[in-house]
C-alpha cells in the first residue's frame, strides 16, 4: 500500500449522520467535490491517453462530469447544504491512482492505454454506486426531483464506463489480431 495513504491521518466523520437525509447529503457533498476532481483528472487521462479514441472518451466525459457539476451544485444548493472537500478516501485513492498513472512514462503506450481504461472503469464503477445509493435514498425521501436529476447523471455514468469497456475490448481484439498475425 502506498505509504502516503497509509500516513494519512484518521479524517473526522464527514457530517453527524444522524438521520437518512443526513446520510444521503454526505454523500451527495463528496460525489461534488469527486466529481469537480474527476473533471480536471479525465483531463490529464485524456492527455496521457495514445489511442485518439480513447482521449476523446475522457475528453467526452470530461464534458458530461461538468454538466454532474452543476446539477450537484443544484442539489446542494436546494437542500441548503454547503459543499466540502472531498472526504472519501476510497474516491481519493482512486483519482490518486489515475493521476498517478497518467504521469507514469514508463509502460509502452498500448499497455498504459489499457491500464488507463483499467483504472477509469474503477472510477465510473464508483461513481455509479454513490449515485444509486443517493438516488435511492432521495427516492425514500420523497424527493422524486432530485433523484430524477441524480438519475440522468448516473445514466452518463454508466454509459461511460460501457464505452471505456467496449473500446478497451476493441484495442485486445485488435492488438490480439495483431499479434497472430506476426
Ligand atoms: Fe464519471
């Protein structure tokens, strides 16, 4: 494990979870501020990325994660709640890996790109599970507005992570092909 992480201090509880709106606000504060960290991480993916489809996913991406954003800040906003900086250590460890591959000069491009896809499917696969455990939680509370609004985000999510996956199983096949044939 990396020893920064495991240096890092205990973090203080988020928000007094006291109630299942509470809860749900915690949550909500962290795929914000994940979500304003994943804008600037998909850029320096897309950066690192060698295959031009692939940058353009995460550039894509990038464009969706801004639109999250703002109906994040919607959400915050209407229910009077302030945003923090992220908290979670599990969505920091995972935009700490994808920054710190991205910078990583020492794989041959074809694998960095394959790891790349890796380490963003991880990152899609947890934003979804935030964003299903808010939009249920919204929907417990009668807040059907807002799990509606969450929802549209997950959906991007979920496309997302499905192009990375198609795309990435596209590059095997083909380098696959490639290397039968030589
Ligand atoms: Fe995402």
């Amino acid at each position: 494990m990396d020893r920064d992480l495991v240096a890092t201090p205990p973090l203080a509880p988020t928000t007094p979870t006291a109630n299942l709106h509470d809860l749900m606000m915690a949550q909500v504060r962290d795929l914000y501020a994940a979500e304003k960290d994943t804008v600037q991480v998909l850029t320096e993916l897309a950066r690192a990325a060698s295959n031009p489809q692939l940058a353009y996913l995460f550039r894509l991406h990038g464009s969706e994660t801004r639109e999250h954003i703002l109906r994040l800040k919607r959400v915050l906003d209407g229910q009077e709640t302030r945003p923090t900086p992220l908290r979670n250590r599990g969505k920091r460890g995972l935009l700490e890996d994808c920054i710190e591959l991205a910078s990583d000069q020492t794989l041959e491009p074809s694998v960095r790109d394959a790891a790349l896809i890796a380490v963003a499917q991880h990152l899609e696969h947890d934003e979804i599970a935030s964003y299903e455990s808010v939009c249920t939680w919204a929907g417990v509370l009668g807040l059907h507005d807002m799990a509606g609004q969450l929802a549209l985000s997950m959906a991007d999510e979920r496309r997302a992570e499905s192009r990375l996956k198609r795309l990435g199983e596209s590059m095997q096949a083909r380098s696959q092909r490639i290397h039968t044939t030589t």
